[in-house]
C-alpha cells in the first residue's frame, strides 16, 4: 500500500459526459501528478500540482482540468468525454516538486475509466 | 525516436534466470525511476537512482549518466516477477515525467 488513494475505481460512463476524479496524496506529500495509461499510448504525464499550484502540464487536453485543494488532495476533471478517453488514471505524490532534486513518486492504485 | 526506449519489449524467462531489462534515453535527467506494474494494474515504484547502482533483495538497477543508460536486474528469477517494468525519467529542471514502453516480463515454473 503506498499511501495514495484514489476514487472511483472503476467508472463507466457515456460519450460527452464529465468525470471527476479524485485522489488524496500520502501523508505530508505535497506534489500530486496525474497520469494516463491507455492501451495504444502507454503512460503518459498529464499534469502537476504542488502545495495547491500547478507547476507542470504535460499532454493534457483542454476539456480535462485538475485542481489541488487546501488539504492537498488533488481531483482531475474530464469532460466531452470520447471513446478515446478510456484508460486507467494513476496519480502519484511526493515530497516535494521536482526542481532537479531527485523525488521518488508514489502510485495510486488508479482509476479504471471506460467511456462507451 | 523515442526519448525514453526499453528493451526488451517482452521477455520470458524461466524461474531461476537471470533478468537483464535495459533503458535507454534521450532527455536530460537528475534521476531515473524504475516501475512494476502487475497484471491488475496498479504501479509500484521499485527504485529512483541518480548514479551507481541500488539493490533491494533480488533486484538491482544500474545507471550511467554519461552514456543515458539504466539497467534492471533481477536475480533468480520467480513467476511472482511476471509483470511489466517500466522506466521512467524526468524533463531537466521540469516536472514533466516520460516513460517507456514497458517490458512485459513472464517467468514460467
């Protein structure tokens, strides 16, 4: 167990629906980052929050956004969704933001969305 | 190309070999991350190394910075490993993380 939480664990929903996801860090974490893994796309960085600001994006679309509220747990909102949007979420916390320390990350046990 | 390749892509192994799976990239790193991933999908952090080599039970992962390369061992193998390793490194001086594809790694008895 790593700490992290996520929740739902599954989601099923229809085309242009919006999800919200959530996912509350380990204890005294104060980095959240997103991720997506999709069957023909592998992991992929989607954004970073700390201590409530964000500090990167990756290949995030528009019609997703996240947030991370003051008691640092994060949620990552989608929207419009498509077929295409299905994959697993992951998000991981850390220590601190990345600024060339290295940081080990932590996993959450991730988000198994599928959009039919 | 690829800024972060793996190799290779899918290996098999009988239990009690010698696992060698190899990470190669391209972008400028302070730190490598290593990740299992089993078949149910959740992600477990096995290492994050900058230089040298670390070692936690059966599994070693290596690095060398000059040549942009870092290897996963795993010795003695057991079905327990099956699952898929992936590398992972970070932008320079950005938060940006980019993973490889992943190996897909299956000891049989």
């Amino acid at each position: 167990d790593s700490g992290v939480t996520q929740t739902p664990k599954h989601l099923i929903t229809a085309t242009g629906q919006r999800v919200t996801l959530r996912c509350s860090p380990r204890s005294g974490d104060l980095s959240v980052y997103w991720y997506q893994q999709s069957l023909d796309q592998g992991l992929q960085f989607l954004i970073q929050y700390y201590n409530g600001e964000e500090r990167a994006k990756g290949n995030i679309l528009e019609r997703f956004s996240a947030q991370q509220f003051p008691d640092l747990h994060s949620e990552l909102n989608l929207s419009s969704l498509e077929l295409g949007d299905s994959a697993l979420y992951f998000c991981a916390s850390s220590r601190r933001t990345y600024t060339g320390t290295p940081n080990e990350q932590f996993f959450g046990p991730g988000t198994r969305l599928t959009v039919l | 190309k690829n800024e972060v390749e793996q190799s290779p892509q899918n290996l098999t192994a009988q239990e009690g070999e010698f696992i060698t799976i190899n990470c190669s990239y391209s972008v400028g790193i302070s730190a490598l991350h290593w990740l299992q991933q089993h078949p149910g999908g959740g992600i477990v952090s096995l290492f994050m190394l900058s230089s040298g080599k670390k070692k936690h039970g059966r599994l070693i992962a290596t690095i060398n910075i000059q040549e942009k390369h870092s290897s996963l061992h795993i010795t003695a193998s057991h079905p327990r490993d099956s699952a898929v390793y992936i590398c992972a490194v970070p932008t320079y001086n950005n938060n940006d993380m980019r993973f490889g594809a992943g190996t897909r790694l299956t000891v049989k008895p």
